[in-house]
C-alpha cells in the first residue's frame, strides 16, 4: 500500500468521526488506567458497567487501596479474571502513592513498571489520557492493519512500528481510535461489513473473501 493511499484512509476516517475517543468511560488518567487494566479480555461495556459502580466510591489510588482486594472484588466481580486484575490494581494503587506521588506517570517507562500494564495498557494511556501519538495494537488493529494491508506485520510490536512509520503524522494521535472503532464495527472478525465500509475501494483484502 503506498503512502497517499494511506493518508486518503485516515482522511476518511476522520470525515466521519473528527474527534474518537475510546468508549470506556473515565474522567481522570487514574479512572482511565483502572479501566483498561480492567479491560483486558474484557468488553468496554462490561468494564463501563462495573466502574459505574465504583469510581463514585473509590477513584483515587488512596481510595481503592482502601477498600483493599476483597472490597475491590465486589465492584469488579463481573468482569473476566477479576481477582488478578483487583490485586494488580491494589498494587499499582500502592505505588503510585508511593513513587509517583498518587498521579499516574506519563511516560511508557514507569506505566509498564506497574503490575498488570503492558506495551498497550501504556500505549492507551500515553494517548488518551496524555495526548501522546502512540497507536496500541489490540486485536481489533491487528486485523485492520493486516487485513487492508495498512501496516501488515506477523506480531502486535511489528505492526505497532509500521503503523509509526507509516500513519502520516497529522492523523497519529487519533489513528488507534478510529482503527479500534473501524475492526470493532466495520472490519469484523468473521463477516466484515465490506459493502458498508468508507475505505472499501481503498482496502488491499482480496476480493474473492469479501462479503460484499
């Protein structure tokens, strides 16, 4: 794929959706790094469901350390290994108030020091609660990526620095919402919604498996 192409891909892209955004729902970089730790094999709306509940109880790192692992639990029971995940939480609660001084840091460093944030937990956080242009590769990018040939790569790291070098740099800090929101809704796993898809024409997905 060359590289106009590309940007015509990005350019409609925004034409429909100028200002994405990810759909967990949060008000603070703290509230947002709870729900995507929490996300993890987990549906925005699961996560939306159980944080409803909880972030008008305990939204700061003292709060939620307060209610320690068990009180945690009952908020977050509904959601897929939530005992790993409410002891991560404890445990990032204790050292952003210990060493970040109860803020969640802004750089990729100390995110991935913090028990259960990998490369795309930072990657969320660095760009949606700090406005950095990273891209997180989830599964929902991986298969646009690799599907339209936009940035096709064999590992999650190897399409997240094609879709660096490539994204042109006007459309890089809104590129992993609207690819997150296109594979979520448009690019589908089984049956993409091909005939219904603004970069159709655009896309490099062989004709004869297109559903349309």
């Amino acid at each position: 794929m060359n590289q106009s192409k590309r940007a015509e891909i990005f350019r409609r892209l925004q034409a429909i959706d100028p200002h994405p955004t990810t759909e967990l729902e949060y008000r603070t970089p703290f509230e947002l790094l709870v729900a995507v730790v929490l996300s993890a094999q987990a549906t925005d709306k699961g996560v939306n469901l159980a944080t409803r509940r909880l972030f008008p109880v305990a939204n700061t790192p003292e709060k939620i350390l307060a209610l320690g692992e068990d009180g945690l639990r009952d908020y977050i029971k509904t959601i897929g290994l939530y005992q790993s995940k409410g002891k991560h939480i404890i445990q990032t609660c204790r050292i952003l108030i210990d060493e970040h001084g109860s803020k969640v840091p802004a750089d990729r460093e100390s995110l991935e020091n913090l028990p259960g944030v990998g490369r795309k937990t930072a990657n969320v956080i660095l760009n949606t609660a700090f406005g950095q242009p990273t891209i997180a590769v989830d599964t929902h990018i991986f298969r646009v990526a690799n599907r339209t040939k936009l940035a096709p790569g064999k590992t999650p790291l190897e399409v997240e620095k094609k879709l660096l070098k490539f994204v042109p740099d006007e459309f890089k800090h809104d590129a992993h919402h609207w690819l997150i929101l296109h594979g979520r809704y448009t690019c589908i796993a089984r049956k993409p919604k091909c005939n219904e898809c603004v970069i159709a024409d655009l896309c490099e997905y062989p004709m004869s498996q297109r559903t349309s």
